[in-house]
C-alpha cells in the first residue's frame, strides 16, 4: 500500500453516526483529512456530526445507507481510497432475534462494505472488530497473556447465548476470508470496552457500562471484558493503520488487560460519592494482567491516554447529558 496526499483522498466512515464513528470523524479532520462519506442509518438523526469541527460542517458528505443495502453502501463507499468501517450493532440487551437482529448486519453488512471496496478499487479497508473476536476463549492457556492470536470459541458463547460476541467473531472470520480471495487490504482493530465523552445524543452500550457501574450495578462483565480504552485513542489507531503501509492482520487496542473487579476499584477511588459494587475475588478467572497488551500498537506508535481520564470525561459527559442522576454513596 502505497500513501496518498489526505488533501486528494476522500474515506468512508460507515456507522458514522455512532460514538467510535463520530469520533473517528472528529480525528479523521483533525488529521488533514478534508472530505469523509459518513455512512448513517436511514433516518437516524446526524446533526452532531455536522458541529464536530469546523471542516465537518462543509467537507462532510452523509450517504445513508443500511449496510445490508449494496447499493446505499456501494454510493457512499464511491470515490474513497479507504474505508473505516465501524457500523455493526452494539447493545447491552440480548436480541430476541439474534439471526436478524445481530448477525446478519454484523457479518453481511461487512460482506457489503468489502464488494464496494473489491469494485471500486479501494486501497484498504480498517474494520472495527472487537475483543469480543478475541475472548471469551475458554481453551486459552492461563499462563498465557490473551494477545492477536486469541479467537473467541464459538460454541462456549452460543451455549451461553452470547450473540455479540458470535456476531463480530463471524464478521471478522468473513472478512479475512474475502480479504484473502478477492485481494482486499484488510486490516482489523479490536478495541476494548471503550470510554470518553459522548459525541452522539444517545448512550451507547460501552459507556453504560460504566454508568451502570456507578450506579451500583453487580454485573461482572464476565464475557466481555479485558479492559478499557479512551475512545480518542481507538480513532487515532483506526487512522494510523490506515495511514502505516506495513500494517496488516489484527491490532488489539486496549490500555493494559485487568480484571473488571479491578477497574471498578478504579473507578471508585475516583467518584468514592457513587454507589460502586466492589467485587470479591475475580470476575474475569484466570485472566492474566498485562499492562502493555496493545503491543503491536505501541509498535506502530500509539500512546496510550490513561484510563482515568477516559472515565473521568465518560462521567463529566454522562452527568452533562442527563444519563447520570444524583446517586450518592450508600454508606
Ligand atoms: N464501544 C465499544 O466499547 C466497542 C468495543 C469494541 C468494538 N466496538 C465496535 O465498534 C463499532 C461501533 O460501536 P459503538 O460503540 O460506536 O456503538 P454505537 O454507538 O452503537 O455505533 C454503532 C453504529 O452502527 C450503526 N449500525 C448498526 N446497524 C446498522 C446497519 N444495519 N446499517 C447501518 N448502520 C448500522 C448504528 O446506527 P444507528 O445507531 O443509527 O442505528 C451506529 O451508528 C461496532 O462495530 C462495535 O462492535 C465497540
């Protein structure tokens, strides 16, 4: 892959609207870029999208387009040297219907976005997959910190209808499959629980982890945490492995691997006024601790923001937006 002057180079953000997505924007502008395609569901509102920057509001294109519609997506995907493709659904609910709820826009929505890039010549395509690709992976060795080579077991999450996890396994597996037929560059990112502040009106599933968190939730994340990442810094690593030539394969991007009872200790030291559940023993078993897990990030050059700040912008943004009330320490 050879680089490209950003000033002649459009790129296609597809889940646009959404908190990776608007960030992603927000960074891609930030960087020189000076047209992006934003990709948005049909009707979802994008207004916040248009007063990230100042370029946003007059070099930002919004294409909607459901993934599964080829066409929508092939017309937002056109004239892009890259594609940053973001969109899949991410809740904390379970689906009542997995098949058309969660895996099929997961897996064909990202078989839709690869054709468009395939026929239009795109030099390559960054997909947001997840360490829900990666973990829960029962059959890892426990002396073993998780790292790239980590595949989640699909079959210890169907048991346990885990279908988020299925989904972005699939979608990834489809993608490097296609990736190695068909000849397109894809590079993949697997972020970890992802924190800072709200660009999008809603509440996205990664930070209502943390509110649920802080108001005194005892869920362990079991499945699906290694640790948290600044969302900035899930954007700036989309960017650079779009940008670095020599990038290829999978890229975890976290702040250090911990136990979620861990972060939870964290995050109480910090708001010591919310009701914050401290957990005995460990929730995630076995789980060996690494501080820099993202290696072949730091490789690249990623510096990691502390998680600190990350949860401290996550609450400050949350407070602002209503999502958090007034709930004060129960002793
Ligand atoms: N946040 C995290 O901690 C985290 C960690 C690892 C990986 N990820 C991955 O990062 C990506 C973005 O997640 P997020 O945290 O930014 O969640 P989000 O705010 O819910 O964003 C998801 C986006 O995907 C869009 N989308 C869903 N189904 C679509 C479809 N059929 N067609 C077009 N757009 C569709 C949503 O549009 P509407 O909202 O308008 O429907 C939304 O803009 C996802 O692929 C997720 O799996 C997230």
């Amino acid at each position: 892959m050879t680089a490209e002057p950003k000033q002649n180079a459009a790129v296609c953000v597809t889940g646009a609207n959404g908190f990776i997505g608007s960030w992603l924007v927000r960074t891609l502008f930030d960087n020189g870029y000076t047209t992006v395609n934003a990709a948005v569901y049909p009707g979802s509102d994008s207004t916040h999208l248009l007063t990230l920057t100042k370029e946003a509001n007059t070099n930002l294109r919004i294409f909607e387009a459901d993934v599964l519609d080829y066409e929508a997506v092939e017309k937002a995907v056109e004239g892009c040297v890259g594609v940053f493709h973001v969109a899949s659904p991410c809740s904390l609910d379970d689906p009542k219907d997995p098949e058309k709820e969660l895996l099929l826009p997961a897996v064909q929505g990202t078989i839709n976005v690869l054709e468009a890039a395939k026929k239009l010549k795109v030099r390559r395509v960054v997909l947001t997959s997840s360490i829900s690709a990666m973990v829960p992976n029962p059959g890892w060795s426990k002396d073993k910190v998780f790292d790239e080579t980590s595949w989640t077991d699909l079959d210890y999450c169907k048991s346990r209808k885990k279908w988020y996890p299925v989904s972005k396994t699939l979608a990834e597996k489809a993608a490097m499959e296609f990736a190695e037929k068909n000849g397109v560059d894809v590079v993949a990112i697997h972020p970890s629980t992802c924190l800072g502040s709200l660009q999008q009106p809603y509440l996205n599933a990664s930070c209502a982890v943390l509110q649920q968190l802080l108001q005194g939730s005892k869920e362990t994340q079991e499945y699906h945490w290694l640790g948290a990442v600044h969302v900035k810094d899930v954007a700036k690593a989309q960017v650079l492995l779009f940008e670095s030539p020599e990038a290829s394969g999978r890229y975890l991007c976290t702040n250090g691997i911990y136990q979620f009872g861990d972060f939870a200790e964290r995050v109480s030291k910090l708001f010591p006024e919310f009701p914050i559940h401290r957990f005995n023993g460990e929730t995630q078993p076995g789980l060996m601790v690494c501080e820099d897990a993202a290696k072949r990030l730091i490789d690249l050059g990623l510096v990691f923001t502390p998680v600190e700040d990350a949860v401290r912008e996550t609450v400050e943004s949350l407070k602002a937006r209503g999502f958090l009330g007034h709930q004060m320490s129960q002793s």
